[in-house]
C-alpha cells in the first residue's frame, strides 16, 4: 500500500472499519466497549460491520473512549488513530479486494435503481392500458 494513503480516510475505510480500527487501538475487545457503553456486543458488531450507526449519545460517549473525534469516525478526517503498524502485502491485497467489493456495491446500488426506474414505467403504461 502507498505510504501516502490514508489507512482510515474516507476512500479507504467505512464507519464500521474506523470503529474497529480505534477500538483495537485503544486495545478493547467489542465485548469490553460494549460493556462500557451499555450496549449488547452485537450492537458493536452491527456497527464494525456497517449494518448500523450509533445515535449521537453514544457516538460521543464512543468516540470520547476510543480517544478519537467523532468527525473522524463518522468521515475520516480529524484526530484520529494511525493505521496498523504491519500493512504488508497481505494487508493491500486485502485493501484492492475492499475497494473492488465497494465498487460492486455501488454497481448493485445503481442497478437497483435503473430497475425501480424501469418499474415505475411499466406500471405507469400499464395503468394508462387499463
């Protein structure tokens, strides 16, 4: 990986990895920070996997425990954590497949929505038929 990218920015992270990235930086387990803000360890997951975001009050509450900004876990930018210390070849490969899988998320994303389109259509000359 190029020295100059930004291992938790905004193009090469999502909420959920700048979450996991601060907890483990500030050396906690999910269980450990659930507990700590009164949550259920799957809540932690559901946000490390980008299923769910926490509401203000605990997004605070979290980002004041992780020692990091909460414009920085929401976007990547400002105080943050630094990226892991062994960013092998391992580590880029995993990167490149992240990058690909958003991409292809992206092309589902507009997929689906050329299909509502389409929908939409059909129907509307459906109902001018019947």
């Amino acid at each position: 990986m190029d020295e100059n990218t930004d291992w938790f920015g905004p193009d090469a992270a999502t909420f959920g990895d700048r979450v996991a990235g601060a907890r483990e930086a500030a050396g906690m387990t999910q269980s450990q920070l659930a507990r700590r803000l009164g949550v259920k360890k799957a809540t932690i997951v559901s946000w490390e996997d980008d299923l769910s975001e926490p509401r203000a009050n605990k997004l605070s509450m979290m980002a004041g425990m992780l020692n990091v900004s909460i414009k920085w876990l929401l976007t990547g930018e400002g105080e943050g954590t630094d990226a892991p210390l062994d960013v092998g070849e391992e580590a880029a490969d995993l990167k490149a497949i992240m990058a690909e899988l958003r991409s292809l998320r992206g092309e589902m994303r507009a997929s689906a929505e050329r299909a509502a389109r389409l929908e939409k259509r059909i129907r509307k000359m459906m109902e001018q038929q019947g």
